[in-house]
C-alpha cells in the first residue's frame, strides 16, 4: 500500500512538472467581466508580442510587462477603443515588433528577407562544398600503374 502511495505521488509530482506550459499567463484579476470584450482582448493579446520573451504572446507569457500589456490593451478595450484603435495605438508606441506577425513593408522588408538570404547562402555553400571536393577527386587521379593494378584486382587476376 505504501508503495502505491509513492508511485502515485511521483506520478503527480510529473504531471506538474511536465504541465506548466498548459497553464495559461492571464490572472483571474485581469478577466474583464463582459464575456466579449475578454474574448476580444484574447484574441488581442495572442497577437502580441511579449517584449521580453520575444517569442511568445503576451497571453501566453508571465513577464511584468506581458501583464502590463494585457492590462493596457484591457483599458483601451473598456474605454470603447476598437480592435483596429487598440492594435494601431501599440504599434505606435512599441512599433512593429510588437505584432507577432509584423507587416510586410519597407522597415520590415529586411526582416521577411533574412530566411530566405539564409537559404540561398546555405545552398551556394553547399554547391561550393561539392563543387571543390569533386575537383580535389579528380586531382587525384590514378597513375597508369595504379591503373592496371586496380584493374587486374577487379578482373580477379592476382
């Protein structure tokens, strides 16, 4: 008995530690009461992001300033901005980089740019790879005596 009591506990205790990330960054206390307007700051906030962890939400995140953000794009939602307002008002004040997914424009042209420069340079150093190991085999061709040994070896003439 004891030993399932101990194999369920560290069943749990795996559970919890295996689960953070289900667990979502927005606090009961910043929940607006009005059904619509937090599924609009949801949808918001997923659209965001985080300053600080730069790869995620500001719904998703548990930094200050994700919180900050969440409670901001709150308060302009309250105050009867509207999805376009509250977007364009960050924008202003943080800039592109707040979108999760940036526009495509003149600032953010090199942005959008840079996997595709990866690639083509990944590909010319691959076909440059090739290109000089294929002539270093042909530098090193064999001599005529080489030549007929190999050949008498693959004939199976010893």
């Amino acid at each position: 008995m004891r030993a399932v009591r101990k194999a369920l506990a560290l069943i749990a205790l795996a559970c919890g530690l295996l689960a953070p990330g289900a667990a979502m960054a927005v606090l009961p206390d910043e929940v607006l009461d009005d059904p619509a307007l937090e599924a609009r700051a949801r949808a918001l906030s997923l659209g965001l992001r985080c300053l600080v962890c730069q790869n995620q939400s500001i719904d998703d995140s548990d930094a200050p300033l994700a919180r900050d953000l969440r409670l901001l794009v709150r308060e302009r939602l309250v105050e009867g901005d509207t999805d376009e307002e509250v977007m364009t008002f960050l924008v202003a004040r943080y800039g592109d980089f707040i979108l999760l997914r940036p526009p495509f424009n003149a600032a953010t042209i090199l942005l959008w740019s840079i996997p595709a420069i990866a690639l083509l340079g990944a590909a010319g150093l691959t076909v440059a790879h090739f290109r000089r190991r294929s002539a270093t085999a042909a530098a090193t061709n064999l001599t005529a005596n080489e030549r007929a040994a190999l050949d008498r070896l693959m004939a199976g003439d010893d």
